[in-house]
C-alpha cells in the first residue's frame, strides 16, 4: 500500500530543478525552484549503509541541479537506503510546496487532543508533547522503537492498535518502510492520522486511509537552512521558520476551528 501511495503522490507533483540540498544530523531540507520561487520541503534524517553496500549517498556533493522529480523517486527506497529515502521525502515534500489548501494553523498535539477526549490514542513515535498528551486524552499509548519511560516496544502494535480509537502515526515511519504494516493493524474504524514535518501534505493521503493530515511548512527558507546544516533538533528548526499546519479530509474537518 505504501508503493501504491507513493507512486500516486510523485504522480501529483511537476518537476523543478533542485538548488540546494541540505543533509543534516536530525533533519533533511531541499529546495527546489519551481516557477520562479524557492520550495523547501523537509523530512526526518535516517541513516544507514545501503543495503548492498556502498555509501549512504551516492553521489553526494552532485545533487545540486538534478530533478526534483528525480531525488523524489528515492521515497520509493525505504530501508534499503535509509539516507536517500529522507532526501526522497524532502524533496517531494518541495515539490509539493505551499499552495493554498484548506488546512489551518493548528499543531498535531492539539489537534489529538481535541479528537482524542476520553478516547484510546495510539501514537506511533515519541513526540515531545507526548507527557502533556497524557493528561488530554483518555487513554495513550505511545509505541516507540527506542522505547523511553511509560512507552511501549514497537513490538505491541499487533497488540494496542487494533483497540484504538485514534491511531496516530509519525511520518517517519513513511521512511523506514513500516507505515503499510502500521496501517493494516489498525481498526479500519479508527481515526487515523500522520504527523511529524516529514508528512506529505497531499490529499493522496486520504486516498490511502489517512483522514488527518498534521505537517510542516517551510516559511523561512535561508534561516531553516542555516539551522538544518548546524545539526538542530526539530523546536530549533520549527523558530527558525517552520508553520505547523493540519489538514482533514472533507470527512474529517474540524468543526469550529477553522
């Protein structure tokens, strides 16, 4: 299912030359310049040798110049190289720009807890809003790969989604190559929704399931550049110039907040 929706989303996008591309230690940027304007998309930073062997970037130093559209195939990746497939990420999420949709100012923890009062939450990835999450939701469970205090193994999602109510997922795992197996776990009932600035901002998305959309916008670009390249975590980046945005499907939209 994943393929399938990544073929779909470079199916939705044009192409645009590349002009920078930035691979820092927890976050990937790459502008594109698409009509005459400066896009930058982002993704998480995962690493890894390939899996044949070889670097982690093949032709790094080369990528300036390319088609976007070209470093956007790398999304189809996934696991066997790690690296390539967040510059895949970014780049389709440059491509994917910021036109104007009708998504609204409003952060993914918010968004989970209005959704998610007196309800059993899944959210797939510790966040940092994770230990405030707790006390406006009914219940939740967080599953993380590198499980921190109050956390769940990865290994429990057979187990904690199919009982949610909302299963929230980070869009890292869009990268990894885990998203398809999360999404088949999950109670075809559930509220679904990805977050974190690596998510796609693209209706593509509800056409797999999704119904809430919860991203980034680049709105600085020089300054989010600058921030990516000195290895800054995701609260760095997000005040050097990054809009946090949530998008729902028509079946999804948020009643009253707009």
């Amino acid at each position: 299912m994943a393929t399938d929706m990544i073929n779909d989303l470079l199916a939705a996008v044009p192409d645009a030359p590349v002009v920078d591309v930035r691979i820092g230690l927890s976050w990937t940027a790459v502008v594109v310049e698409l009509a005459g304007r400066r896009r930058c998309g982002l993704a998480a930073t995962l690493r890894g040798e390939r899996s044949h062997g070889g670097p982690a970037m093949p032709d790094a130093g080369h990528l300036v110049g390319r088609g976007g559209h070209e470093l956007a195939s790398w999304a189809r990746l996934g696991a066997a190289s790690l690296t390539q497939t967040s510059v895949g990420f970014a780049a389709l999420n440059a491509l994917l720009g910021e036109n104007e949709q009708p998504w609204i100012d409003l952060n993914a923890a918010d968004m989970i807890a209005e959704r998610g009062a007196g309800k059993h939450v899944a959210l797939i990835g510790h966040f940092p809003f994770v230990e405030s999450l707790r006390e406006r939701v009914g219940l939740l469970s967080v599953l993380e790969l590198q499980p921190r205090p109050g956390d769940l193994p990865a290994s429990a999602a057979a187990e904690i989604l199919p009982q949610a109510d909302i299963v929230a997922i980070t869009a890292t795992t869009l990268i990894n190559g885990t998203f398809a197996g999360l999404m088949g776990l999950r109670n075809p009932d559930a509220l679904t929704m990805v977050l974190g600035p690596s998510t796609p901002l693209s209706p593509v998305l509800f056409d797999h399931g999704v119904d809430i959309l919860s991203g980034a916008l680049v709105v600085n670009i020089d300054a989010t550049l600058l921030a990516v390249s000195q290895g800054a975590g995701f609260r760095q980046v997000h005040r050097a110039g990054v809009r946090l945005v949530t998008w729902c499907s028509e079946s999804e939209d948020p009643i009253g907040i707009r």
